[in-house]
C-alpha cells in the first residue's frame, strides 16, 4: 500500500494517478510511474531518501 508523503494517509487509485483523503493527488507519468516526491522537494539540493530512510527499509 502507499501513503501520501505529505500526510501519512493512505493512497487510492484515481484516473490517471493516486489522490489521498486530503486531497493530495499524485499523476502517472507516460511512463507508468508515480512520482511521490513532493513539488518544493524536487529541485532540493538532497531530493529523495536519505540514509536514514534507506536502512530503515
């Protein structure tokens, strides 16, 4: 199952993509994937997991 990166809840198919109760919605690429990494994060200098997040797996 996914959650929403923004608010923990979880995610459920929608038209092209994913939206969570909040309203968060996610779009499929042309692709087929889903790109859950939010807006203000996607230029950071440190986009994506971190070490922390990546041993936790």
């Amino acid at each position: 199952m996914l959650t929403c990166p923004l608010c923990q809840a979880p995610l459920q198919e929608a038209d092209n993509g994913v939206v969570c109760p909040a309203n968060h919605r996610f779009d499929r690429a042309r692709q087929g994937y889903l790109n859950l990494l939010p807006v203000q994060h996607k230029n950071s200098r440190d986009p994506g997991d971190n070490q922390a997040m990546v041993e936790a797996r």
